[in-house]
C-alpha cells in the first residue's frame, strides 16, 4: 500500500507499507545539488552533504554512528546534480529511533569552524582520490564540455580550488536557505504505520520555516561537437563519445531505455559483444544515458589500449551504422523489455530500492509513477520507435568526444576519431 500527502508544512511524503518484512528505510531528498550553485560554490551541496554527519547541536559525529551502530542499521547519503538524499535502513522496530536522528542531522547540523576546515581536507583528499580514476573522471570531463559555461557541467565535488575557497558562513548560509520543508520529499518505505509515521514526521517539521525555495537556473545548451583532450599519465586510454540526450520529462525516455539495452546497456548488447567478447578491444565498454530535469546525455564509455584506438574507433562506427541502417530485430525488443521489466521487479526484493523509486518518483514528478505504468511504456516500444530515435540522436547530430591519455597518446586519439567522425576542417573546441 503506497500513501502520498502533501503536507501542511510544504514538504512531499510517501510511505508504501510492506507488512511482510523486518526492515524499514527512509530517504530525505532535498531539491539542490551541483547545478543550483554558483561558481564560487561548486561543489557546496556535496560540502553540506559530508557536513551533516560531523554532528548537532545536541549529538556528536560519534554519537550519531553509535546510534546506528548500535541499531545494526545503515546511514549514508549521496548527492547528484539536482538532488541530495540522506537516508538510513534499519530494523523495523527501530525507524522511529533512525527518524529522529536523520530529521536532527538534516536540519540541525551545527557547522562548527574546527569541523568545517577538517571537512574541507577531507572532501579536497575525495577529489584527488576522483582524479586518480579516470574511469571515473571521464564522465566529469565530457559533462564539463557537453554544458560548458553552465553550472549543469560543473563537477559534483567541485574543484581543490572551490572547495579550498569555502567560507562557512556562505556555506552555512546556502544550507539553511536550501533545507527548508517546501524543498523536501520524505520517503519511507518498509514494515511500517503509514499514519503513525506521519504524525512523527509532522511533528518534526511543525516548527520548520515554510517560506519556499527557488534557484535561478538557465536551462543548459549543449556546446556541440567538441573533442576535449585530457593529458594524464594512465596504462589505458579512457573514452566518452555521446551526444545531447533527454530529460526524465520527454515522452521518449522508455524508447531510450530500450535503445541503450540493446546498443551498449548489458553484456547481451551489441557493443559489449563485438568490443569486447568478439575483438578483445576492452574490459569495460557500456552506454549510459543521463537524463534530468530540462537536459541530458547519451554516451558510450571504453577503456583500451592505445594500441586498441584505432581499432575501437573503427569497431564501434561499425556498429553504430548497422544500428541506423539495420535497426534492432523483433527478438532483440522482447528480449530487452523482458530484461527492463525483471530489473524493474528484483528491484522491488530491497525496500531501500522501493524508497528511492519513491523519493525520486515525487520529487521529479511531482506524483508516485506506478510501476506498472511504467512497464507497459517499456512494452510499447516498437522496432520502428527505437530506429527513429537511434536516427535522431546518432546520426542528425554530430558526436562528441572526451578522451583521457598520455601527451604521447592523445594527438593518435583524435586523428582516428576524425577519421570517423569529424569532417575536414572542423576544429575541436
């Protein structure tokens, strides 16, 4: 049983109530992440995310992972270009305990000066932990190019200078002006009294302010086509070429899901069976799409040998032509939507899986999404659908690339990837 309310303090809630398990999970989901800052800020909605385990007013960093400890439960968070979530999982027995910590943490975390500075080294060591895996970075590089000059590109850490920049009253202030009730959706999903956990979390925000939260933001244009070249000392060469993509909004996302499965989403696709399994080009090669709120990306990402350029290169334009002259078969469809829907379901074995489809569900939407609405949109999609988007996305725009390598590496990098894609005289920004 799923329960939404919009709440008399302006926040969202959602509870789905699962009787036959022993555990619980709540998620706070706060609308500010990466593209709500300024540039001097990049990096602060992170910044505040580590902050708010360094303790309350009324309990320390230790006694906040004592308590849990002590529970045997599970207290983390993350936070995304558009969002931050703190939540936690316990034993059903014991989600009023984790509530009243989590509610403390989210909107009580105290900022000392001595917690800021050391926060600060620790987020400075994070970046540079990032920066020595370029698999990782390659993602930032080519996000950095596709909105360049747009706060959307802006790597969710932020930078060693950024963050060395921060002034705790700044930060504090962007936290408290952030946090606020109208800018939250709690979601909980477990063994759990639907009623009774409303009341708890009213309580909790009764005193909260309810004055509304707004960033002004610019809807982000893709700086297309580029080549951005990275000079890094790595054994292989790490590879993103994509295109702008969609937002959670077009109608044509469940088409999408479909396309990337079978182009480069699993190791039944096409990419991963020819690059890897069939030519031994790399270990990891994928597609991914990113999809937000008013923009997007669709990428393909490849680790190989600079030896294996060349070849990857020539390889995957293959792939990519007999995808747009050829289609995918009716086989390849069902096999997909079978996939997606079983993804979709074992999903649901986790309650904090179950918590955040909620979470997300209401804060992107506004409303629960039915899963099962969701599935018949995957089961919509048709061969021809799939063709039509592929010829969209992949052939009436131009690819772009990031690379990370070596000096020695890079100037071969670019040469195959303009004999593929790059017509003469084009120049890369």
């Amino acid at each position: 049983m799923i329960r939404y309310w919009d709440l008399e303090s302006k926040a969202k809630m959602v509870v789905e109530a699962i009787p036959h398990v022993k555990s619980a999970a709540i998620g706070l989901f706060v609308g500010v992440g990466s593209r709500h800052e300024k540039p001097h800020l990049a990096g602060a909605s992170h910044f505040i995310e580590h902050m708010l385990f360094k303790g309350t007013e009324s309990r320390s960093a230790r006694e906040i992972a004592e308590s849990f400890e002590s529970m045997g439960g599970q207290l983390n968070a993350f936070t995304s270009k558009e969002y931050t979530c703190l939540y936690a999982r316990t034993l059903d027995e014991d989600i009023y305990k984790a509530m009243e910590i989590v509610f403390d943490m989210l909107f009580n975390s105290s900022f000392t000066g001595k917690d800021f500075a050391t926060e600060k080294d620790v987020v400075s060591e994070e970046i540079n932990m990032y920066e020595d895996a370029p698999d990782e970075l390659i993602h930032d590089v080519f996000m950095s190019q596709l909105w360049r000059g747009n706060s959307m590109g802006s790597p969710i850490l932020g930078t060693l200078d950024s963050v060395a920049g921060f002034d705790r009253d700044e930060i504090y202030s962007f936290y408290r002006y952030s946090y606020q009730p109208s800018n939250l959706v709690i979601a909980i999903a477990g063994n759990v009294d639907p009623e009774r956990i409303r009341e708890k979390v009213d309580a909790y925000l009764a005193s909260r302010s309810r004055d509304e939260v707004a960033f002004r933001m610019e809807r982000p244009q893709p700086y297309v086509p580029f080549m951005q070249m990275v000079d890094k000392e790595t054994e292989q060469v790490q590879l993103c070429l994509g295109v702008a993509g969609l937002s959670y909004h077009d109608e044509s996302r469940f088409t999408l899901n479909v396309l990337n499965s079978i182009l480069g989403g699993g190791i039944s696709s096409r990419l991963f069976q020819s690059i890897r399994e069939e030519q031994g080009l790399a270990y990891a090669v994928y597609s991914a799409p990113s999809n937000y709120s008013d923009t997007g990306s669709f990428a393909v990402f490849v680790g190989t040998g600079p030896h294996k350029v060349g070849r990857f290169f020539e390889e995957l334009h293959k792939e990519l032509e007999r995808f747009l002259k050829e289609g995918v078969s009716g086989e390849e469809i069902v096999r997909t939507q079978h996939l997606i829907k079983s993804s979709m379901y074992l999903g649901l074995e986790s309650v904090i899986n179950r918590m955040t489809r909620l979470g997300k569900s209401v804060l992107m939407y506004g409303k629960v999404i039915d899963l099962e609405e969701s599935i018949e949109r995957i089961f919509a999609v048709r061969q021809d659908m799939v063709l039509d988007l592929a010829k969209k996305m992949l052939a009436e725009q131009e690819l772009s690339m990031a690379a990370i390598g070596s000096a020695e590496v890079l100037p071969s990098v670019e040469q195959e990837f303009s004999r593929w894609w790059r017509p003469p005289g084009r120049t890369a920004i």
